[in-house]
C-alpha cells in the first residue's frame, strides 16, 4: 500500500532552489497544453489525464498502478472511490495541470500527469464526470493499452524513466509534456 502522505524525507530529498526557467516552462505549460489538448480532441476524445506529483508518480510506477486515493491509503482528496480514479478529459486538462501536478509549488519538481484510457465505452462515458476504473498497469505489464505514457518536466523525466525501467515497464512510456503534443499534432 502507498503511504498516506509524502514524508518529509522524501519532499527533501526531491526539493531545491526554484529557478526562472523553471518557472518560465510551467508558465507556459500552462497557457498551452490545455490550449493545445484540447484542440487535439477531436482526434484523440477518449485520453485521460491523472496529474499529481513526482513523489506521488513515483509510488505508482512503483506499485503498478493508477488506482484510487482510498486504495493508495490517502485521505480521500478528490472525487474517486474504491476502484476508479480522477481523471480530465482534453477538453479539462487544464484541471489536471492547475491544481494536481504541483504547477504552483517551486520548491518541489514538476509533478506528472498519466495518460490513461478508459477500458470500455461505460468507462469512456464516466470520464466525462471525472471519474473512470482504476488502471492497474503491472497486471499487464508493459504492453497495457490503458497506461499510454506518464508525461513529466525535462528536469525529471530521467527519474521517471529510471523507475519505469526498474519496475520492469518501457521507459518508451515517458514523455515530456510538449513532445507528447507534438507527436499527437503530427
């Protein structure tokens, strides 16, 4: 089971000095990836989008799955119940960059947001209220056709890849956030 809370060991060991550029690449992701994912979804209208933060990503990658707060052993802090998750759309990922993947929080590393997708039309319909099954990736293992990718900041997208490989996953399975845009814009 995840731990309920990020432990001060561990905001100290992924804290640093905030940097303007840093600053300046979550300004514009986002301005533009919700800008620009939601131009996508027409194209691509069942992605889901799972935000939250690196150290977070990170216990995911390590237990083998995208599942509820409540399944994790967290408080409950968003709409999800036993066996789904939150989730936004690309016309709502601008929720997901806002307020779950730390955007505000300089001290700490751009968070991550899953790329998921829904496992049937029932599924694909509850996405629209936030909500859609739990994505257990290890149960797959690396070829799930739910888990598409963990979009994450240059400055950690080497840590995210490093945990996929160690966890036995494709570290092909980490993007960063703008080249994620541009292989779907092309």
């Amino acid at each position: 089971m995840l731990e309920n809370i990020a432990s001060l060991e561990e905001v100290l060991e992924v804290a640093r000095v905030p940097d303007s550029q840093d600053i300046e690449y979550r300004q514009k992701l986002l301005r533009e990836f919700p800008q620009r994912m939601s131009l996508l979804s027409v194209t691509f209208p069942d992605l889901r989008f799972h935000g939250t933060s690196f150290i977070a990503a990170k216990a995911m990658i390590e237990y083998g799955g995208v599942v509820s707060s409540q399944e994790r052993g967290l408080v409950r802090s968003s709409f999800d119940g036993e066996g789904q998750i939150s989730v936004t759309t690309p016309q709502s990922v601008e929720l997901s960059v806002k307020d779950y993947i730390q955007i505000k929080d300089f001290l700490l590393p751009l968070g991550c947001l899953f790329v998921l997708l829904p496992e049937d039309q029932i599924d694909a319909a509850a996405g629209d209220s936030y909500l859609m099954k739990s994505v257990q990736f290890r149960e797959y293992n690396t070829h799930s056709e739910r888990f598409v990718c963990v979009l994450a900041s240059a400055e950690v997208l080497p840590k995210v890849r490093h945990l996929l490989r160690e966890n036995g996953y494709s570290e092909e399975k980490a993007m960063e956030f703008f080249e994620f845009l541009s292989k779907l814009e092309s």
